[in-house]
C-alpha cells in the first residue's frame, strides 16, 4: 500500500496539518469532532490506490492549532479548507466528510461550488431551528469537567461507549486521546455544529452528492431523509451496523461506498 505521509501546510489562514497518501484526483477527507486525521487512517490508504488522498485536521483539533480568537465557525473552518487546498493547488477536487466534517465539506460545496467537483456526507446531521432548539436544552457530548483524580477519562469513554463496537477498546482509546489532544475543545466542534443555519445553505449544493447512512448510529442516522429530501439529487448509500466511528470502525466497507461513488462520476 502507499505510505501515509504528514506534513504542515502554510495557508493564507495559518497552518493546516495534513495527512497524504497515494496520488491521482484530489480528495479531501474531513474529522468528526474531537478526532483528528487519524480517524481515516485505515481508510487513506485503501482511497490512496486511486487518489490523491488529503486528510486534514481541522483547525483546533490534531496537529492544527486553534484560531487565535478561539472562535470557530463551521464557515470558517471551511474556508481554512479551502485555503489548504489553495496551497496545495488544487483548483477543483472531492471532498468527503463524517459528522462535523460532513458540516464542514457541505459548507465547502455550498460556498464555492465551482471548485468541489463532488461531495460525499457520511453521518451529516441536519442542523435547522428545530435541531438547535432542541440541542440547546441538553448537555454537549464529551463536554466533560477536567479533574485531578483523572475521572474525566471515564467520562469521555463512558459518554461514547454506547455508540462503539461492544467491546472493541482501541477505537475508544483513539477517540480519548484526539479528545485529550483537543485541549479543552472536545465539545467545542458540537456547538459549533449547532449554531450552523443548514437550512440556509443546503440548497446552494449543486455538485454530485452522497449520503452515506450509518445504520446504527442514532445521532445521524434519523437525519439521512432530511437531506435526501433538500439535495433531492444526491445518491444514497446506508451501511449496515455502521456507528458514530463509521470510517474506522469499517473501512473497508466506507472506502468501497466512496470509491464507487467517484469512478461514477464523469471525468
């Protein structure tokens, strides 16, 4: 298989780090919150036998330090991506994303539609005033309280272990150690989410799209209808016992759906 490389890349917005592998058409891979690159790191090289495969973290989460102003938004977050790929050079290219990344990379579609040639949201929620409202009365996931006796760990773990494999104990280490990585940001991304008005940008997507739906992944699997219906030509793809670690809890199956989504796809 093709070696996964990482670099640091100087953008017009700060830097960005970046994990690479194979060469062809460009593919941009998006996190979910509060996870970093790694979360493809099974799957770059599967995608990098055909493509030119860029997975980045997002800004404040992996390797990529926060804004200094510490204020994310999903539309700037995307701009940042599209700055990275500025520096790269790449005027046109795909871009896949999972949960937040799912946000992110329709943002990205929507805001400048002539460069995403296609669009691939894996487990995307659908942010509108009902989602907000109701989000807004609950506490955030993996909002937790740092403290010294180390019970915080317990709680990040506990509070995601419902949506892993039953016993499968290294996708919930992965996901601790990019939570603790995020440095106090772990819940950030989730509101960040929720402030996102997608009912007015959802429209603007015009570029091939694929919905891909984690069956058992009750966060976002409820909204996959939602977003058929306002991107009435996208494809749909479910994934049968998918979780909210979809990409590497089966990457095999999340490479195939995205590969095949793409080779469809005119030149």
């Amino acid at each position: 298989m093709n070696p996964i490389k990482q670099h640091t890349i100087t953008t017009a917005l700060g830097p960005v780090h970046v994990a690479r592998c194979g060469q062809g058409q460009p593919l941009l891979l998006l996190h979910q919150t509060p996870r970093s690159w790694r979360e493809y790191e099974h799957v770059l090289p599967l995608l990098g036998r055909g493509f030119d495969v860029i997975a980045m973290d997002t800004v404040g989460y992996g390797d990529t330090p926060p804004f200094a102003d510490g204020d994310p938004s999903i539309a700037r977050w995307a701009a940042t991506a599209l700055a990275l790929m500025d520096a790269l050079g790449f005027a046109a290219f795909v871009v896949v994303g999972h949960h937040t990344g799912a946000v992110i990379a329709m943002e990205m579609a929507a805001a400048s539609p002539t460069r995403v040639r296609a669009l691939v949201l894996s487990s995307c929620p659908y942010v509108d005033a009902e989602r907000r409202a109701r989000h807004g009365q609950h506490a955030v996931v993996d909002g937790v309280t740092h403290r010294a006796d180390g019970g915080h760990l317990l709680d990040l773990w506990r509070g995601r272990q419902a949506f892993y494999p039953e016993g499968d104990v290294a996708l919930l280490e992965r996901f601790v150690a990019d939570a603790l990585r995020a440095d106090g940001r772990a819940a950030q991304g989730h509101l960040t989410v929720n402030r996102y008005r997608m009912e007015d940008r959802i429209g603007l997507v015009r570029c091939p799209t694929l919905l891909i739906g984690a069956t058992a992944d009750p966060h976002a699997y409820p909204a996959v209808p939602r977003l058929a219906q306002a991107i009435p030509h996208a494809q749909r793809v479910d994934i049968g016992g998918g979780m909210v670690p979809l990409p590497e809890q089966m990457p095999q199956q999340f490479a195939d759906v995205v590969g095949g989504f793409l080779v469809g796809l005119p030149a």
